[in-house]
C-alpha cells in the first residue's frame, strides 16, 4: 500500500457528499453512524462499490473525517480506493454517490464495477 504524505487522506470525500450525508444522518437520528465505502467481488466489471452506514469500528479501518461526516474504509477496500474521489451526483438522470478511482482499468456503463 502507498504511502502518503502527512497530512494527505487515502480518499477524496467532496463537499457535495459531506452535504448529501449530513443530510441523510439527521434523518437517521444517530450520532454514531458513519459512512462505509467498500469493495466486494462481483458486478459486470469484476470488483464492485458498496456504501453503507455503520456504527461499528473495526482495528483495520482507515477514517477520513471531513465536517461533520465520517467515512470509513477497510484496510482491504482501501488497498483498490487509494487515490479515489468519492462525490455525489443529482442530475436528471437520478442521484448517486460516484467513485473516480486512479486504480479502476476499466468501469462498466453505469460506473459502480471496475476491474483493475
């Protein structure tokens, strides 16, 4: 795994995230939860990203607090997120949390599978 400067998160969390999960934690009305970014096995690409909140700290996980929004990454996630800019998009065609990951050798149409 890079190393990174001092100072540098593994992951990009845009203004526009932190608003739309503030924004989705007051409705859940639980200080504790955070946002989970993960990679699993699977979708059309081979790899997969999965968001979730969670409550839960686990040894491995890497955190990047920005506001009043914390997302958490598994050391095993993060080893294919390192460098990634996590956004969220509320266009015409719908809303969705977006991942543009420097790793991904290639994504599918929609964008939520990449093969590295």
């Amino acid at each position: 795994m890079p190393v990174l400067p001092e100072g540098v998160d593994p992951i990009v969390v845009t203004d526009a995230v932190v608003g739309k999960v503030a924004e989705m934690l007051a409705e859940e009305g639980d200080p504790s939860l955070q946002l989970r970014v993960f990679v699993t096995g699977g979708g059309c690409s081979g790899f997969q990203y999965g968001f979730a909140f969670d409550d839960e700290k686990k040894a491995d996980d890497v955190r990047v607090e920005k506001g009043p929004v914390t997302v958490v990454v598994d050391a095993m996630s993060l080893q294919y997120l390192m460098g990634a800019e996590i956004d969220f998009e509320d266009k015409l065609d719908g809303a969705r949390f977006v991942i543009r990951n420097p790793n991904a050798a290639s994504t599918c149409g929609c964008g939520s599978s990449f093969a590295v």
